[in-house]
C-alpha cells in the first residue's frame, strides 16, 4: 500500500477507523469519509500527516460524493483503492 491513496467511506466508525490506521501503517495516504462531522478523538494523530478527514457527506447525493472524491483528489491526485 506504500503511496497508494486509499478512500475509506463509513470512515469514522469503528471498523472504518481500523482500515485506515491500517492502510495508513502500511503507507498508504489516506481519505476518511463519512456522515458523521466529527473524527474520533485522536484518530488525525494517529494517522499521521498523509490523511484528509471529510465529514458530513451524504454518499447517497450525487453531488456530495462528487465533491468529496474532488477533495481527494485535490490533496493526493489520484484514488487507487476505494
């Protein structure tokens, strides 16, 4: 997964979060989305400065999805694991 960017949808949940310190332990440059606005408390410490933390977005509006895989790809280009 070394600079791979990874996006991890339902994010912020407890399953969520241990994909993501996992990929990001692996190397992996991480995005974190989800409905939920706020991250669990210390999980932007643990994962480190290769990870982007999007909350409040409604995956199931076309328009809000859009924008978050635009956030993404904004700060790490391209989306290799979804």
């Amino acid at each position: 997964m070394q600079g791979k960017t990874v996006a991890i949808t339902g994010a912020l949940g407890a399953l969520g979060c241990v994909v993501a310190e996992t990929a990001a332990r692996r190397g992996a440059q991480v995005a974190l989305i989800d409905h939920a606005r706020v991250a669990p408390e210390g999980l932007a410490e643990r994962l480190g400065a290769g990870a982007l933390i999007v909350g409040g977005i409604d995956l199931t509006s076309a328009p809000a999805a859009e924008a978050a895989m635009a956030s993404v790809e904004a700060k790490f280009g391209r989306i290799e694991a979804l």
